[in-house]
C-alpha cells in the first residue's frame, strides 16, 4: 500500500521502486525531470557531487540517490550530499565517509561568517568541493581552507576565483545504512 503511493507519487512503477531495476519500469526515463517543488515541503533530495553544480528546481531523476528530511529553516532549495573518502576528517566537525551535508544553495558571499564550510567551485569545472572559510581584514578578504590538516600540501587560496554553490547547515549521521 504504502509503496504504491510512493511510487506514484515519484511518478514511477511501484516494481521499479521496489526492485530498483530500471528494465521493469517501462515508464521510467533517464532524463525524466521530477519537480522538486512537489516534495520539497518535507523532504530534500541528496544528489551526487556532479550534480551539485548545476542543482536548481529540477533535477535528473537518476542523480537521487536518497530523500532525507528537511529542516524548516532551509530553502526549498536546499540538498544534501555523501561525504565520500577521507579528506575531511579528522578536523572538527567531523565529516566522517557516508555522512550527509545539508547544502543551503540560497546564500550570498556577503552572508558568510569565520568559520563557515562552503560547497565551492573552483575554476576547473569538476565537482564541487568543500572547504572552510577564512576571513581575513575586511569581509572582502576571503580565503578557502582544506579541512584536513593531512593534506596540508595545498595552500590556502582565494575565494576570488571560486563560485559559491552553498553553505553547509547541518549533517546526518546514520550509525547504520
């Protein structure tokens, strides 16, 4: 029962939805878009780092790779992204493999604090990356720092060159997938 309503409700078969295969749901089509604003009332999409970049109100229905829910202060904007690999970790707060970011995409460069981890990108067009900001001088004066002091062989840099994709609000941990 409850299946059924989720299926439709992702506008696929409730086979597809439960086996996960797409050959049984003669429906569904990789660039299907899935209006987000249906769902975002309660839920965020967490997307791949790929899609990052170019995240707005409609996204790819294969570039989900779960639902999680949303808090009320976030914009119906807001996804959420798998830490993979150990290059944040071990600094505080820990962004441990497997832990989900919330991303807060509706900010500006002028709302940004001391201490923030932002989602970047960086002039070479490949994903997104998270890093912390450093406030220098001024709050035009805007460094981006690594976040594990294990790869310390990158220098500080400036956020001149970079695009703010978002700002990181909050994280899930799950002790078990």
């Amino acid at each position: 029962m409850y299946a059924t309503k989720l299926a439709s409700f992702l506008h696929c078969h409730t086979d597809w939805l439960i086996s996960g295969s797409e050959a049984t749901n003669n429906s569904y089509e990789a660039d299907k878009l899935l209006p987000i604003t249906e769902i975002a009332e309660t839920m965020i999409p967490v997307i791949t780092w790929d899609t990052a970049n170019n995240y707005n109100d409609s996204i790819i229905m294969n570039s989900i790779i779960s639902w999680i829910p949303r808090h009320q202060h976030l914009s119906k904007q807001a996804f959420g992204l798998v830490i993979h690999g150990r290059s944040m970790y071990p600094m505080y707060p820990e962004f441990k493999p497997n832990d989900i970011i919330y991303i807060e995409p509706e900010i500006t460069s002028k709302d940004l604090r001391d201490g923030d981890f932002i989602l970047i990108q960086d002039d070479d067009g490949k994903s997104p990356i998270l890093k912390q900001l450093i406030i220098g001088n001024n709050q035009d004066d805007k460094y981006l720092k690594l976040i594990n002091p294990d790869w310390a062989t990158e220098a500080m840099v400036s956020m001149d060159t970079c695009l703010l994709v978002g700002i990181v609000d909050s994280k899930l941990v799950r002790y078990r997938n």
